[in-house]
C-alpha cells in the first residue's frame, strides 16, 4: 500500500492557501490507514519529477497492491493532456506549460506498466488563474482522461470548471474527502458519492466532484473493511 501526495501553495503570481494543508490532511489519511506515503509540499519541477519516479519504481515491485497519488495545487489541460504546475513553474506561452509543468501522462505512464496493481488517482487541481496575469488558458480546469484497467481517477470538479480552495482549514473537496474515506467498511466509490453530494450542497452546485473508473474489485482504504464472508453469508440469498 503506497501513496505519493503532492500539494503545492507558494506559486509567486497567484499563490494559494490549502493545498499544503490538504496534502498533510491527505498524508495523515492514508498513513493511518497503512499506507506507506511520501509526501512532498511545495515542490519545484524537479521535485515533482524526481518523486514520480521514485514513486514509479516502487510501484512496480510485486509486493505493491495498492497505489494512490494524490495532487492539492495549481493544474491545467492543454490539448486534451493535463499538467501539474510546480511552484517554479513560470508561463507565458503554451510552450512553456509543456516544458516547465509536469505532464499527468508522466505518471500514469508509470503506473500503467505496471500490471496487477489497484491505482487511485485523486486530482484537485483545479484551482482558478493558475498563470496570474501571465498566460490564459484557453480552456479552464483540467479535462477529465479515462481511467486505465484497474483504477479509479476522482476530480475535485467536473470538466472545465474550477474548484473552491476553500475558507476553512482545508479545501472544500479535501475536507470531504479526508471525512468519508476515514470511514471503516466503506468501499471507495460509496465514499466519492458522499463526496460529491456533500461538495454539490456545500457550493451550491458550483462544484461537483466527477469520477472516472475501470476499477475490478472493492477497494477500502482501511483493510478492516475487507471483511471476508463466512460459509452461512455467502450462502445466503441476496434479499
């Protein structure tokens, strides 16, 4: 059980205030839950780069069953592909976003090579203006990618809209999300459904959590929900 968790506040054109907070919210999440997590805060190129890959080489040994990476910060799509802005990331033009952020596809690349494996990727990077004055996106948000055989990708919003950064402790999604994943016996999409309804309230339908999934067995963040059926229950007809 490994995660990586990334959150990134200190850019200097438009800095912002959770996404540290939710990473160490995240981080205490899934290390109470078993997990083995690296965590990085306020990570440079090179630091998100170095991370992935690390991460990407642990992720393939064959003890490792269960992976999740998880982003709090600034993100943007260009061309359909989606990138994560370090907080040296300095853009100006489209060019600069393909060689100074760091390119989503570089980390689900190194999961999808690795086979037998459950991946959880949790995204809130959709924060609004990531570029300050400097750049405009020409599309807002992230785009949301299918998720490859045996994960699960949640967003923190739908396609091209923005996510809150909240105005408490922690963003408005992380806040939902440390809640209903700390709960015991409950499988993962049943969690995100909370999440979503939870998120939609909340911000009045300005914010609705998405998900894409090709997941192929329940997952539980704490193991104590994968309870195994006696004899009696799995013979027992479904009421």
């Amino acid at each position: 059980r490994l995660a990586l968790v990334i959150g990134n506040s200190a850019y200097r054109d438009s800095p912002l205030v959770n996404p540290v907070n939710d990473a160490k919210a995240v981080t205490g999440l899934f290390t109470e839950a078993g997990f083995t997590v690296d965590s990085r805060l306020n990570a440079t190129r090179v630091e998100m780069l170095d991370a992935i890959e690390r991460f990407g080489t642990a992720v393939k040994r064959s003890e490792t069953k269960l992976v999740v990476f998880s982003y709090a910060g600034h993100g943007a799509q260009l061309d359909w592909r989606n990138y994560l802005l370090p907080i040296d990331a300095i853009v100006e033009t489209q060019e600069d976003m393909k060689r100074r952020c760091v390119d989503l596809n570089q980390l689900l690349g190194q999961l999808s090579v690795a086979k037998d494996k459950t991946f959880i990727v949790i995204l809130d990077a959709c924060r609004n203006n990531p570029f300050g004055r400097s750049y405009r996106p020409e599309q807002k948000g992230v785009s949301h990618s299918d998720a490859p055989v045996g994960s699960l990708l949640a967003y923190a919003t739908s396609p091209g809209n923005v996510a809150s950064d909240g105005e408490g402790a922690n963003g408005l999604y992380t806040e939902n999300l440390v809640r209903e994943l700390s709960k015991r016996n409950t499988r993962i999409e049943d969690a995100l459904k909370r999440v979503r309804l939870n998120v939609r309230l909340a911000s009045r339908g300005a914010q609705i959590p998405w998900e894409t999934t090709s997941l192929e067995t329940d997952v539980f963040i704490f193991n104590e929900g994968q309870k195994k059926l006696t004899e009696a229950e799995e013979e027992k007809p479904p009421e």
